[in-house]
C-alpha cells in the first residue's frame, strides 16, 4: 500500500574599542574607521544641513549592498564574510552622523560655523543602529567560531544602549511620536528576542496606554497587534483575542473603519489557526461586508490577507466551492496591492517591502518607519495567496495548476528575496518547498519530490538554520515528507525509522496523526507480519483512537476519522467488523471528496469481498477504484486494482481475460518503477 498523504496543512566616537571589536562582528566600530572613511570626508563640502542626510543615504547604499552580496551567496559557496564590510561601512556612516551630535552645536573647521543636528536626527540616528544590529546579528551568522555567540552578546549589549540614549534624547512632544514609539518597537522586540515576556507585556501595555491618551490611535493598533501576537505565540489564545477586541471597540467608537478591518482580520488569523471555526465564520461574515466599503479600497493590502484567510479556513473545513471563491477575490486584491506597491517603489517609498498593515500615512501608502509591521509584506502575500490557491485545486489538471501556483508563490519568494527579505521570506519558502514535495509525491512525481526535498536541506544549510528555532518547527514536517518519499520507493524500513520520528511526539499534531496512521499501514501491509509489527500497530491503533475521542467534528476531523477507520479495518481479525470500518472509511471520504484515500479503500474491500466469493462485488469495488486511479494517474493503485480483478478472473475460469490483465498490471508497475528510478541517490536529511 502507498503512503497516505499529508493532510493540508512578521562607536560612538566617545568610546574606545574593545581588543576584539574589529574580529569580525556587526557591532561597534573602531573610532578611526569614519574618520578615514574618504568618501565621508568628501561629504563636508556639503551644506551643513545636507550632511546628515547624506550620510544616511551612503549608509543605506552599504546595507543595500550588503544585502545583495548575502542573497546572492550559494549553498556551495565556501563560508565567507564579504557583506560584513558593507555592514561596518554602513554602521560607520550612521555613527559619523552621531559625531555630528555629539553636542547641540558642532564647531567644523570646514565651515567655519556652527552645525546643529536636531535631538530627533539623533534619536533616528540611533533607531538605525539598533534596526543594523538586530537585523545583521541574527541574520549574519553564518560561522561557527567560539567566539560567534560572544559576538552576538555584544551586538545585542550596543543595540540596547542605542535605544535606550535614543529615548533619552527624542523630543517629548507629539510631534516627535512617531520616533518614540518606533524606539520602543525596537526595545519590546529585543526583549521578545532574549525571552523576557514578562518586561515586553508590560511595555507593550503602558505604550498602547500611552498611545491611547496622546490620541496616536495607529500606533494604539500597532502595539496592540504586537501585544497580541507575544501572546498568541505564547500560547495565551485568549489574552490575544482579547486585546484585539479592546482595540475593535475602540476603533468602532471612532469610526475608523480600516483600524476596525486591520484588528478584525488579525483576530481572524488567529481563530482559523485555532480552528474556532463558529467564531471565525461569525467574523468572516461582518468582514466580508466591511470589505465592501469605499474607504477600504485604499487599502488592498488588508483585502489581501482576509479574502486569503477566508479561503485557508474554507479549505481547512473542507469546503472547496467557497474555498476557491475567496482564493478568486484575495487574486484581485493582491492585483491592487501590485499596483501600489509598483508606484510606491518607483517612488522609492517602500522601506518595509509593502507591509503597511498599518500605515501611518495613508495617503502616501507607507510608513516612512524602517519598521516591519504586523501583516505580511507584498512578497509574503503574494506567495500566500499563491499557495492557498493550489491548495484548493481541483479537477483532472489538479497537477498543472497546483504546481504553477506553487511556482508563482516560489517566484514571488525570490523577488522578495533580491529586495532584501530573505530573513523573513524563509520560513514560508520552505512552507512552499513542502507542498511542491506533496503534490509530486501524490502524483508519483518521485524525482521532482526528492529535488525539492534537496532544495529545503540546502535552503536551510545556506542560511546556518540546523540550531534555530526555524529548523525545530519545520523538523518533523520535513521529516515526514522524507518518510513518505522513503515509503514510496519502497524503502521500508528507513521509511519507518523516519516515521518513527514523528509519531512519538509527545503533543500530537496533524503530522503526528499522519505519521501514526502510515506506520501503522506499513507494520500491516507487510507479507507475513510478525507478532511485534502487530503490536506495534496494536499500540499506535489505541494512540490513534484516543486522539479522535475528544476531536471536535470538523471537516478536516473527518479526514482523521477516515484514516483511523481505515486502520481500523486493516487491523481487525473478524471480516464484518473489518468491512464495517472500511465501509465507514469510504462513507468519509465521499464527504471529504478524498479519493486517494477513497480508491485505497475500494481495494481494501474488493480484497475483502474477494475472499468470500462475492465476485460480482469486488468487481464493481475494484472498478471504481480503477477509475479513480486512472484519473489521478496513479500507477501503483491501477496495478493494485487490476491485480484484484485478475484475481476475481482467475477464480470464475477466464484465462485469456486473466492473462491480459496480467500484461496490464506488468506494465503499470513497470510505469511506476520507471517513475521512482530517476530519483537521485539517498542523502541523508536527518
């Protein structure tokens, strides 16, 4: 029996370097560096008030630069540091503007007067830096030297005293709002980073407070969605949704109809991944005609993401019709969204890549705030969308489409990519690394899989991810996809030490259940199984039920239940308690619309019938399954079925009609075989 497929599833110039400041590291910069810096030196023939700017703008040339030396960096590449010179190059054009405000007013031999940068130029100066540190201190590390961790203590020590002298200086007044709190964005981010939740919920709260009271109402909703998302991830699904809700209300009593959809929407996300499927329907329908309103068409970004959201958790409760409307509407919205930020990047406008789920002016379209806000970028959407959209293809071109859904998504990623958001494009590259593994697994596609099973080790390799936190929630999901390859070219026992490694979570999850369910099919389907393979199926059969016990009943729960029948009846002794669990399965699967899973089934029984002389009946149970087969072009289950009804030919006396489908079964198992033996040799993924 094939595997089951898995189911579907944001240097001061007063300090002295340390001996070891120039070792390698994104942190301080030794003093004489700007000072040395000729291109720095040919900026003083500037006017004084040019100088600062200037400065800025060669220290994002640097970073830019850097950017694009770290994304054009192969897996093959040896090891190397070339982008941290443009990163020193940039801090050294930011902490050259920090000379320039060393004091109120600046004597220049130059210019024979005096300078004044304001306290905001500073404070901004300052923001900068921290933003260089936290981005390049984690993104960087690509070495394995003792001393990298020492490194990142220190990047992280300098980040925290430039946020902390930036809100010491920034003007106090409302004018200068915008600065304050993009600092104390930074700081909850830093704290979130090194795990002090407890300090970051405080500060979270006192700014939304804070906020709240100066009438900042945008960044009332920012820090809101920050608080919400620290709980969210922390597993505290009800502090989340209910300081989402505070921020609804309020933004209902002021009549802001985006600030209302931008909350609305992120409290949506998060009921769909708690699969709070009453609750998110309620939302969804209010949304869906807030989304109507004129003042949201400014803002297509946030259509974006709940017409995809719509169609993700339509697709999760198994209702493809409406699944696939939403993935219609979240395609025109996405079109819009192209428009503006095509403008805006001509423009020069977009410091975030287009994640302006919140934006600050909303005539311009984005935030001039270096900050990533809470939503999804351009590329983050557009890849989303793209891969919600494969998700509920159907139809005899399933594959076609599937797959240039998916390659749109990946091109999407690698646009992203050259814009500099390789850090935060990673994880749902490999999310659509994963899917392109599932839908040429289940076509039987086995050289592509293993290609794309190859490009996620090798993503994951180029970027240093095997000791983050990125590699531990993707590990058993790739895991899984390794077993599943293993168990389609008839590997079984890696198969089943790689599943192993999945199913014995110690919280079950939807990889888990698949992983449990398939194991147990492979300790079954063996020729001749031995006492403890029955044992073990034995054991993962009562895992199986107790999970289902308590399962809720949604649509993607009567896949589960489908998949626990089928066990259930590949493991009974007595043929009519077998027959009724199989016969359960494929009750489900009709509602489902599974058919792999519905075809597996029709043999099962066809075997089954088969054995106690209902030729007839079997007959009927392969046929289907044949049929079934023969749309989805899958070999293995042909030969299966028509190695039945060879069986059933054999048993009424019809030779000839025997040996022919002999010759059938020969030859789609010889496709099949052809299909598996072009994939690469093993490498090991573990």
């Amino acid at each position: 029996m094939t595997c089951m497929q898995p189911l579907p599833v944001c240097f001061e110039a007063e300090q002295k370097p340390s001996s070891n400041s120039n070792s390698g590291g994104v942190g301080r910069e030794p003093d004489d560096r700007p000072n040395a810096n000729a291109e720095q030196q040919q900026q003083l023939a500037l006017p004084p008030e040019q100088v600062h700017r200037t400065m800025w703008a060669m220290a994002e040339s640097h970073l830019r630069h850097a950017q694009k030396q770290y994304n054009d960096m192969l897996p093959s590449d040896a090891p190397n540091n070339n982008w941290q010179a443009s990163v020193i190059a940039g801090l050294s054009c930011l902490y050259g503007v920090l000379r320039l405000c060393e004091s109120s007013k600046t004597q220049t031999r130059h210019f024979g007067t005096s300078l004044i940068l304001s306290a905001d130029t500073e404070a901004r100066t300052r923001l900068r830096i921290a933003q260089v540190l936290a981005e390049w201190g984690v993104q960087g590390h690509h070495s394995n030297s003792d001393n990298a961790k020492g490194e990142e203590e220190e990047n992280e020590s300098e980040e925290e005293r430039q946020l902390q002298r930036a809100l010491l200086v920034v003007p106090k007044t409302d004018n200068y709002a915008e600065t304050k709190y993009a600092i104390i964005a930074a700081q909850c981010r830093l704290l979130l980073r090194r795990g002090d939740l407890s300090w970051a919920e405080q500060r979270l709260k006192a700014t939304v407070v804070d906020a709240q009271q100066r009438r900042q109402y945008r960044w009332t909703q920012f820090f809101t969605l920050e608080l919400s998302n620290m709980y969210f991830t922390n597993g505290d699904h009800r502090s989340a949704l209910a300081a989402l809700q505070a921020a609804i209300q309020q933004a209902q009593q002021g009549g802001d109809k985006i600030g209302n959809a931008t909350m609305a929407v992120q409290q949506l996300g998060i009921l769909v991944q708690m699969r709070s499927w009453a609750s998110a329907n309620t939302l969804a329908g209010s949304l869906a005609l807030l989304m109507a309103d004129p003042e949201l068409a400014r803002v297509p970004h946030i259509r974006t993401r709940f017409w995809t959201l719509n169609a993700a958790a339509a697709a999760m409760r198994g209702d493809i019709a409406n699944a696939q409307e939403a993935c219609g509407w979240a395609r025109e919205a996405l079109k819009e969204w192209q428009g503006c930020f095509a403008v805006q990047l001509a423009e020069d406008r977009t410091t975030d890549n287009g994640a302006t789920f919140i934006a600050t002016d909303l005539e311009n379209g984005a935030s001039e705030g270096a900050l990533r806000i809470r939503g999804s970028s351009y590329y983050e959407a557009h890849a989303w969308v793209m891969l919600v959209s494969a998700q509920v293809v159907r139809g005899d071109d399933y594959y076609e489409r599937a797959s240039g859904f998916l390659r749109l998504a990946l091109e999407g990623i690698a646009r992203g990519e050259a814009s500099g958001s390789t850090k935060q494009l990673l994880p749902l590259k490999i999310h659509v690394l994963l899917r392109i593994v599932d839908i040429n697994l289940s076509a039987l596609y086995i050289s592509e899989a293993k290609r794309a099973l190859d490009k996620i080790m090798s993503t994951l390799a180029s970027h240093d991810c095997h000791a983050s936190s990125l590699w531990s929630s993707c590990r058993d999901a790739i895991t899984l996809r390794w077993a599943m390859y293993k168990h389609r070219i008839g590997d079984f026992d890696e198969a089943i030490e790689a599943y192993r490694c999945v199913a014995g979570q110690q919280f079950p999850s939807n990889l888990c259940y698949v992983a449990r369910v398939n194991l147990a099919v492979l300790h079954l389907c063996k020729p001749d199984p031995a006492d403890t393979d029955l044992a073990n199926a034995r054991q993962l059969l009562t895992l199986l039920e107790k999970e289902m016990a308590n399962a809720p009943g949604s649509e993607l729960d009567k896949i589960r239940c489908a998949l626990l029948q089928l066990v259930q009846g590949m493991a009974s002794k007595e043929p009519v308690k077998a027959k009724t669990h199989l016969l359960g399965c494929l009750r489900l699967c009709n509602e489902a619309a599974e058919s792999t899973l519905q075809g597996w089934t029709l043999c099962l029984l066809g075997t089954m019938v088969l054995s106690t002389g209902q030729y007839e009946q079997a007959m009927k149970m392969c046929a289907a399954s044949q049929s079934i087969a023969q749309r989805a072009n899958d070999p293995l289950q042909n030969a299966a079925a028509i190695g039945i009804l060879t069986k059933i030919e054999q048993a009424v006396g019809d030779p000839e009609r025997c040996a022919q489908l002999i010759q059938v079964d020969e030859r789609l198992l010889g496709q099949f075989n052809a299909q598996i033996s072009d994939a690469t040799p093993d490498e090991n993924l573990h």
